[in-house]
C-alpha cells in the first residue's frame, strides 16, 4: 500500500443529482393527488423539461456567480463628492436567474395557463416554482411579492368603479407583473416593517399626503421611467427598515393617512422633466423619491438585495380604500405565505436528492471488514426514510393548500378531481374561509418543520455537507439550509401566524365558517370506522378525527385571548390532523405498500411510539425513499 497524497490514493466517487421529476416519489404522487389525469398529461412535459433545466451547469454556475457577487451600493451610498447616491448593483449570476425566471413565467403560470387549466393553474405554477427554488439562488423572493401585487392589481381591475386615471396605471403594472418578456416584466417588493415593528403595522411611521403632481411645485409632470404614465396623486415619506427586493421595478406599500394605514402602489423609479446626466442615470430616470440607506448584511439570502430605505415624496397610486392598507395588504400575503412553503418543501426536495444521490456513492465500514453504501445501511435508510416520509406530509399540505386557493380564485370552475372531491367543501362559500385559516396554518407549520429536516439532509452528508462546496454547488446543502432557514421568519415568524389563525377562527364573524370548513375537511377525509383505515394501528393510537374533536371543543370553549398562549399547539395538533387526512388519502389512491408506511409511521410517531410502531424493514424503508427495492421497478 502506498501513502496517498493530493493526486493519488482514494477520492470520493461524485454522485449524480438526477431530474427530481423522475427521482422524486413523493412529487410524483403529489401529481398524482393534486392535478387531474388529462392536466397531469398537459403539464408533465414541461414539468420534466424544467427539472433538467434548472440542473443545468449553466444554472449552478449563475448561482456561484450570485453568491460571489453580492449586491452592494456603488461608492458605499455616495458620489464622488459625498452626496447620497443610491445606485445598486447586483451579480451578473442573480440578473440572468432573474431573467430565467420571467422567461419561464413562474409567476405568469398562474394567470396566463388559466385558460388551459382553469383552477388548477395554480397547483401547476406552484409544481414549477418547487423544481426552481433551491437552483433560484433567492430570485423566487421579488417574484413571490410580483404574483402578490398581480394578484392584488388584477382584484381592483375587475371593479367597474375604478377610476380611469388608476385603472390605466394598475393595468399597465398588471401586465409586466404577468410577463414572460424579460424586457419588459416587472417584479415587485413589499414594504411594510418598519423600525416601530415587525408584521405589527399599527405603529406606522410613513405618512401619505393626497397631493397631485399640478400642486407640487418641485416636481411637476413627473412620469414613470419606463411608461410615461404619470405618477400617482400621493406623496409618501418615511423610513422601511426592512425591504427586500430592492432592486425591483414597483413596489407596494403602507403609509399612514388622516383616515388610517393605506396600501399604495408606486414604481420604483421616474422620469423627471428637465434630467440631466448628473441628475439622473445613464437611463434618463431616477429613484422615485426613494434613498437606500443601507444594505442589509445577513445570515443566508445573501444574494437577495435587502435594505433600509427613506422615502422622501416617492409618488404612489392609493390602492383600494384609504384607511384600509391592511386589508390590501392581506391579498399579497396569501400569495407570499403560500410561496414560502412552497420554497421550504422545494428546499427540502432538492435536499432529500442530494442525500438520495450520495447515499448511492458513499461507501462505509460495516464491521468485520465488510463495507457497504449508505443506500444499504439499515439505520442510514431508516433516517432517511423518516426525513422522506416527514418531506412528503409537507409536500401534500402545501399543495393541498395551493389547490383551496385555485378554487377561491375560480369559484365558478366546478371542477373537482378524484380523491380530492371528498376534502372539497361541497358548499362554496367554505372555500374562501378554508383558505383563510390553511394559508397562516401551512406557512408555519411547513416553514418551521422544514428547517430542522434540511439540517438533517446537510447532516446526512457528514462532513461534506456541511461545506459551501461551490467548486460543486449542485451539492451545497448548505446554502439551501442558510437561505431556507429565514422562510420560517419573512411574511410572519411562527408566533404571528399561529396568533393569526386562532383570531381568525374566534373572529365575530366569518370564525365560525373558518371552524366549519376545516371540521368538515378533516371528518369528511378520516373513515370514522377505524377499522377500515388499514394503517395497522392500534386501538390506541393517535387519530387524527379524535384529536381534532379535542381541538375543536377547545377553539369552542375559549376566548381569543385564552386560547393565544396555545396558538402554536393548536396550529401542530390541526395541521397533523390535516396530514393524517391527506396521507390517508394519498394511500387510497392506488394503495401503494410505501405510502401506507409512511401514513403508518405518521400516526405511531404521533402515538408516542416512535419508530416502536413502525414494522419497517431495509427494503421497505428503501421502497420509501427511493420508490421501489433496488432491481425492481417504482411502485409508480
């Protein structure tokens, strides 16, 4: 035997990362579940084609690129001759994702496909954007909040009362929000958080004042860069503490006005009159009254361009009422939140990938001069096949979720699909109060559970993960743990939501639908005979419909203020319940041997068994992570 050295002696085998499309069981049968079988053909091409994109060497190192080049502000905020100057760069990596991104119409597919799919447009777009996510390198960010102020613009353009002056400006808005033409698409922040608070709004600083552009002598005429549509009427100063996607073409926005906080909508930058070079950029345009004090420097998301911003008379269109900024602002949320579980169970997927590919590679002492690969150590596949079968309830809540909103958007549809014709309320005017409490419920659940597992694929990697491995950046675990641990904190840290669905179920009065939808969700989808659920549990294990009864006796009993201090509690023990219903259903399926396992194995963990009442074995946990026993085909 020789000694080794840098060039010779053993080198790891790499490990292939395969299309998740094909590789990912559990995406699979969530298409399965989720999509009808005549969208599910008209879908599954691009869906294939974009999990290879997205994989690509020319992705990965755009990536690299973005993560190097960070974002920065040229000469630190100043010119040359120490007056502020806010001109922001960003990587030439994280421009063409962007690019990439609008190209491919992530967000566009949720309005441009509805012809085709109808209200399934949207379980389709969020498929999509959980392929992309952990290769976007945080571009997902600007488009979460473009599909939130499209969705927001596109509910004020179907009322016939909106004036023509605004209805002019949203449409023109509209339109690039839903591009796919890079040239011309917009992407869009969302500026709320300000130093008084963080999703607490109440203490606003940043005042509107109603004041047409004909009765500010400063700034007369002024049009936005890129339209020449004039401005709004509002004047809008004050300071953001916390505003990513800063480098974003239009922003909404709350502002305080005599009558109360007030959503507006502004573009980010504007044509004055008379510019000249020193006055403005190479494009003729300037900031629309907008100064970025600062960059924000973080633990992940570091190529997501985040900052503290003064507002200093930026011009703003008023969206809806004046006085009812929160409300507005509740529509964009919807969509952001459900974005952000989107990305955590994107995140997860590609995790799980990369521990599935390197499992197959890795070689390790097995005792007595043996050696094996990880993919046949049977305390190894155990650990995954929990992380696998945790990855998979998320999976199905989350696009569970997605579904319920489809249906809120269309509501004249009358579409259903299989098994999920039983867990869609038969009463229309559920849905809407169904997706209310799913939307803060699934955020917080997903986004909090999702952390610790993309730690446990990083860990899965020993060593290797936990490097930034940006020679190999297909491989960087890492980074998606870094950026995906902030999705548990962006649109509304855990404690928020949880506090936000227990007020919506005591609210004085839509709670009582919020109660009745979900009640109606989880006893139509859990047999009440528990002897035909064939999950091979005892008489004693946890059920999800008895849980739920406890639970909803609970909401019943208390009041608001006797029931936050559980919130959290409450929001696990519903969104287990949920699970339970949607992994059962899964099963029902095609009674599939591997997603009984894992429904199994969901209820004994929630028994307090753990893995006591789980009868696994090597080839049935394999069977869960990798679809089917080595030789023999997936059970798909």
């Amino acid at each position: 035997m020789e000694p080794s050295s840098s060039e010779k002696g053993f080198f790891q085998p790499s490990p292939e990362l395969p299309n998740q499309f094909h590789d990912d069981v559990c995406f699979q049968r969530a298409l399965k579940l989720f999509l009808p079988p005549d969208i599910r053909s008209a879908a599954e091409p691009e869906l294939a084609q974009l999990g290879e994109d997205v994989l690509s060497d020319q992705i990965f190192a755009w990536i690299t690129d973005a993560e190097r080049n960070k974002p920065y502000l040229s000469g630190a905020g100043r010119d040359a001759f120490g007056r502020p100057r806010s001109h922001l760069v960003v990587g030439e990596g994280w421009r063409r994702l962007q690019e990439f991104g609008l190209r491919n119409g992530f967000v566009a597919a949720g309005y441009d496909t509805v012809s085709e799919y109808g209200p399934f447009a949207r379980v389709v777009q969020f498929f999509r954007l959980h392929l992309w996510t952990a290769s976007a390198a945080n571009v997902t960010c600007p488009s979460a909040m473009q599909d939130g102020a499209a969705r927001l613009l596109q509910l004020h353009l179907a009322r016939p009362d909106l004036d023509p002056a605004r209805r002019i400006a949203f449409e023109n808005a509209f339109r690039r929000l839903t591009s796919r033409d890079p040239a011309i698409a917009w992407t869009s922040g969302q500026w709320m958080t300000e130093r008084t608070g963080g999703s607490d709004v109440s203490l606003t600083e940043t005042l509107a004042r109603y004041q047409p552009s004909s009765e500010d002598p400063s700034h007369p005429g002024l049009l936005a860069a890129e339209d020449g549509i004039p401005l709004g009427p509002w004047s809008i100063s004050g300071f953001k503490w916390f505003s990513s996607a800063t480098d974003s073409a239009m922003t909404i926005l709350l502002a305080r006005t005599p009558k109360g906080i007030s959503a507006f909508f502004a573009p980010m930058r504007r044509r004055p009159p008379h510019a000249t070079t020193s006055q403005a950029s190479p494009a003729g345009s300037e900031l629309n009254g907008v100064r970025i004090q600062r960059l924000k420097h973080k633990f992940g998301t570091q190529s997501l361009p985040t900052a503290e911003l003064e507002l200093d008379g930026m011009r703003a269109w008023l969206i809806g009422q004046d006085g009812r900024g929160v409300n507005e602002i509740a529509s964009i949320l919807t969509l952001t939140r459900i974005h952000s579980a989107v990305a955590a169970v994107g995140y997860l997927g590609r995790g799980l990938g990369v521990a599935r590919a390197y499992a197959k590679v890795r070689v390790v002492g097995a005792g007595r001069g043996r050696r094996l690969p990880l993919s046949e150590s049977p305390l190894h596949m155990r650990t995954l096949a929990g992380m696998t079968a945790d990855y998979h309830g998320l999976l199905l809540l989350t696009f569970f979720t997605s579904y319920v909103l489809g249906l809120d958007e269309h509501p004249n549809a009358g579409q259903t699909h299989g098994r999920l014709a039983a867990l869609t309320p038969p009463d229309a005017k559920l849905v809407a109060p169904l997706l209310r409490v799913l939307t803060p419920l699934c955020k917080a659940y997903v986004c909090k559970t999702a952390v610790p597992l993309l730690y446990a694929c990083m860990e899965s990697l020993g060593g290797l993960g936990y490097m930034l491995n940006e020679e190999t950046e297909y491989l960087n675990v890492a980074r998606l743990f870094r950026d995906g641990s902030v999705l548990a904190i962006w649109e509304g840290t855990t404690d928020v939501l949880s506090t936000d669905f227990v007020r919506a179920l005591k609210h004085p009065r839509g709670g009582r639908d919020c109660l009745d939808a979900l009640d109606r969700l989880i006893t139509a989808g859990w047999p009440k005979d528990t002897n035909e659920k064939g999950t091979g549990e005892r008489s004693s294990s946890w059920c999800p419909l008895a849980s739920w009864q406890v639970t909803k006796a609970m909401i019943e009993a208390r009041s608001q203020d006797e029931l936050v201090g559980d919130a959290r509690q409450i929001v696990w023990s519903v969104a287990e319940a949920i699970i339970a219903v949607l992994l059962y259903s899964d099963v029902q399926g095609d009674g599939d041997e591997a997603a009984r396992d894992i429904l199994d194995r969901f209820v004994a963990q929630r028994s307090g068994r753990g893995s006591q009442g789980y009868a696994g074995t090597l080839q049935r946990d394999k069977a869960i992570v990798y679809g089917g026993v080595a030789g023999t085909p997936s059970r798909l």
